[in-house]
C-alpha cells in the first residue's frame, strides 16, 4: 500500500497556450526573460514524494510528546467572548508536516480531525509547490466575477468532469456535458468563498421557483406555493441533526433563530420539516403531506455523512428512494458534500452512490485548507438566478482554484490508497467495537470520515479527553437532540497505514482505562 506521487509541471495542469500568454504578459510588465519564465512553469513537481511520506510516517511515534520549546508569549488576540472561551492556544500550530501539527506548546499533534475538517492532503502539502510556481511567473490571484480567469474555468471543468464521471482528458463527451440542455444534467458552476455561501446559493436557486430573486425576474413557476424545506430529523423529531452552514436561513434550517423561523413559516415564505434519518417511508409520507396546495416541497437538503450528528452516515438504499420520490414531484435534491468532497476515490461520494443530485455543494476539501474557496455544482433545471443573486464580493481567486486542480489531480491518482486506507480505519475501529462491546455501540460513518458511538455519554467525553492529553485531535459529539454519544474523527487522506495503526493503539489503550 503506498501513495502515488504524480510529476507534473504547471504547464502540465494549465496548458501551454496559457503558460505562454502569461510568461509573455509577466515578461512585459516586470521587464522579465521570458524563456526564464517559461522554465519555471515547466519545473515538475512531485506531488507528495516518498521522502516526505517517510519522514511523516517516521514522527508518528513522536505525538503526544514535546519536540522543540513552543511560544510562551503567545499574542492574546481580542476575539469574541465565545471564541475566547473556545480557544486552546496549546495546540495552535506552529508548524505542520502532512497529517501532524506542532503546537505552541512544543507538543506534536496528529490531526485526526483534518484541521477539524479542512486538511484534505495535510500540511506543507509538496504538490501545492505549484501554487507557489504560479505566484513566480505572474498568475494572479485577484480576479471578480465578471473576469474569471482561465484557472477558475479550467476548475470548472474539472467539477463538471468529475461530477459526471469524466476526465479533463475526456475532451469532446465534456463540451458536451457543459452544453446539454437537458434539465438534470450537472454542468455549471457557481464560484463563492465559503462552504455556508455555496449552500445558501443552492438555497437561493430552489427559493426562486416560489418567490422573485429580483423585481424584473419572470414569474416562478411555483408562484404562490408555499415552500417547504425538507432536511435531516434528529432522532427525537425535530430539525437539528442537519448543518448546511451559517448563514441566516441555512441556520434556520436547523433550528436556530427560532423565532424568525416561526415568522417565516406563519408568513408563508418557507417551512422546514424533518424526515427521519434512512426512513423511505418517512420520507414518503412528509412528500404526500407536504408536495400538496397550498404547500410544495421546494428542496430536500442532506449531507451523506452527517458530520454534525455524530457522522451518521446515510444508506445508498435510503437515498436512491429518496431521490426517485424527488424526481417524480419535481423537487430538487441538495448534496451537500462540503464534507465529503475530494475524501471520496471518485472526489464526490454521490457517485459512489449512484444519485444524481440537482445541486451540489463543494469546499474544503478540494482547496486544502490553503483557500476559503467553494462551489456550488448545478443543472440547468435549478440555473434560476441572476448574477447579483447569487455572487459575493469575489470567489473567482485564481490561485485557489489550481488548489483545486492540483488536490484532483492527487486524488485521482490515488484512488486505490484513498479507499484501502480508508476501509483500514474502518477495520480498525470495528475491532475495537468488537473488543470494548459494554462501552462501544458501534462505528458510524464512513472510511476516513468515522465515529464511535458510547453507550454512555459520560465514557464518551472523557474518551476524548484522555485522547486530547496525548495530542490526538477528536471531539465528543453529545449536545444535539437525543444525539448518541460519538467522538468524532476525520483523518486526512494522506494518513498512513502506521498512523492508523499507531491512532487505533491509542484509542484501545484509552478506552482500558475507563
């Protein structure tokens, strides 16, 4: 089992009509050699060589212990009083180094939680070299809506590729995936900064086939309905086991602002109701009772795995229902796979479900922690908003979109360790279900996005705690409705089979002692 390190150069990814455009243009206004500029665009870079790989592997027995002095005058900082009492500047990093982090205490760290989500390919990460070669030659990163470059374009292809399992090499079947007309194709792509901003977008886009997104919009052909909002239930039957960001609405969505929620639905605007977690027959009876004048169910939102209620994982069986049902009373289904992208062999796990959503939601992983950058991937059936709708400020960065390229580009290569490693983890921590059966109920989840589930929530926490003292980052996930206790991991991909053997020891020799 060993990671596949790509070579590729920026000319590779980018294309030599573009490199030459811009050496060209870089040699211009800087009074630079062109060829020069052309020579460093063509450096390969080994997206992660086995001699980092080593050199990771070999410091996994070192967590948990001091390995240099630290800071001791760490900076105060003047956040708000919820961050303040939530930050631990111990582990803040001083450095990282693939799936480890030295903190400000000296201590070094595995980051079993990938940076509590985002480090999809670890820290210093060698491929993103290439971000750095692009910086060298003159690419810039700050662009607007209305000049997106031709990094973003090519990002957008990439998507689009993957989305409908297709490469960029697929040339002639991807144009004509990006120009079918057909309503339920996934070929656009809305560029925004963050996870909650391509979800609201997605929000947006369902919204308008009720209410006008502008005085001169066309009237929506759902006018007049009231929009109902179908999400994942708790298990005691409310709406707070789902999370799709923290805008406004989408924290609506999951029971928060209880009192707008309620003014919202009194007024008509929109109405959100839960459907029980891998119940098709639920599901069934909330689109009988809600698809019905004056109501029309206007979306059905979900994670696949829901990272934020103990990393429950939705069944293939359950979603393929789901989504037929959709398909027959025109409702669009919202994938939200801010989680989930680039963690999956095929960068989206609704592939490997064989769903075809209407939107899907995208981040975090696919830039690496290195850029606040999302995308909303959609049909041409949801394609309902004007460019002010749905843009912000900007989300058109170009650097952070060949973060984008470059994490596909190592993932798609490393397909086989992605899903081997994966299934490893799982394996690991169903043996400790299997061994520790009066405090494990079972494992949840799914490959490197994986939970346990203590039968007592007291055990749970402190579980973790004994885990957090030996540098090993996992939280205990208790405060939701009728949640099961969980404590929560999300290994990067790039964690190796040592490491998962090294976190699994951990784990056993922590839950001994309780």
């Amino acid at each position: 089992m060993k990671i596949t390190s790509p070579r590729l150069s920026l000319t590779d990814l980018l294309g030599e009509p573009y490199i030459d455009a811009v050496c060209a243009a870089r040699a211009f206004v800087e009074g630079a050699d062109r060829r020069a500029l052309r020579k460093t665009a063509d450096e390969k870079v080994d997206l992660y060589p086995a001699a980092f790989e080593r050199r990771v592997d070999d410091l996994v027995p070192m967590v948990g212990k001091k390995v240099c002095d630290g800071l001791a005058a760490s900076a105060r900082g003047a956040g708000s009083r919820a961050f303040r009492e939530a930050t631990k500047t111990a582990a803040a990093p001083l450095t990282g180094l693939g799936f480890l982090r030295v903190g400000e205490d000296g201590r070094l760290y595995l980051t079993s939680k990938a940076e509590h989500y985002h480090l999809s390919v670890g820290h210093a990460f060698p491929g993103y070299r290439l971000l750095e070669i692009a910086r060298r030659i003159g690419i810039t990163n700050t662009t607007h809506n209305n000049t997106r470059g031709h990094v973003t374009r090519l990002a957008e292809r990439e998507l689009v590729a993957a989305a409908n399992g297709l490469t960029r090499a697929d040339e002639a079947e991807l144009d004509r995936v990006i120009c079918s007309p057909d309503p339920r194709t996934l070929n656009r792509v809305i560029n925004l900064e963050t996870g909650s901003l391509v979800v609201e977008a997605a929000l947006k886009m369902v919204l308008a086939r009720f209410h006008r997104s502008e005085k001169s919009s066309a009237e929506p052909p759902y006018a007049g309905r009231r929009p109902v909002l179908l999400v994942m239930g708790d298990l005691e039957g409310g709406i707070e086991a789902n999370y799709h960001g923290t805008t406004t609405l989408t924290q609506v969505m999951r029971g928060l602002w209880p009192g707008l929620g309620a003014k919202l639905e009194e007024s008509g605007a929109m109405l959100v109701r839960p459907v029980r977690i891998n119940d098709p027959a639920d599901f069934e009876r909330a689109l009988r009772q809600w698809d019905a004048p004056p109501y029309k169910v206007a979306a059905f939102f979900h994670e696949i795995v829901l990272m934020n209620y103990g990393a429950v994982r939705l069944e293939e069986a359950y979603l393929r229902r789901a989504y037929a049902l959709c398909r027959e009373h025109d409702v669009p289904a919202v994938a939200d796979e801010i989680q989930s992208c680039a963690w999956s062999p095929e960068l989206f796990l609704f592939r490997e479900y064989g769903i075809a959503p209407d939107l899907v939601s995208v981040g975090k992983g696919f830039p690496g922690g290195e850029y606040p950058a999302a995308r909303v991937i959609g049909c041409p059936g949801v394609d309902t908003l004007g460019l002010f709708g749905a843009l912000v400020t900007n989300g058109q960065e170009e650097i952070a979109s060949l973060a984008y390229l470059v994490t596909a580009a190592f993932v798609r290569a490393n397909a086989g360790w992605v899903r081997d490693v994966g299934k490893l983890y799982e394996a690991a921590l169903d043996d400790l279900v299997a061994r520790h059966p009066g405090l494990l109920a079972r494992r949840e989840g799914l490959r490197h996005l994986s939970s346990l589930f203590f039968h007592d929530a007291a055990k749970a926490t402190a579980f973790a705690a004994a885990l957090n003292a030996e540098g090993i980052d996992i939280s205990v996930q208790s405060y939701k409705a009728n949640c099961p206790s969980s404590c929560l991991t999300k290994l990067p991909l790039t964690v190796t089979p040592r490491a998962v053997e090294f976190l699994a020891g951990r784990m056993d020799a922590a839950l001994r002692t309780l």
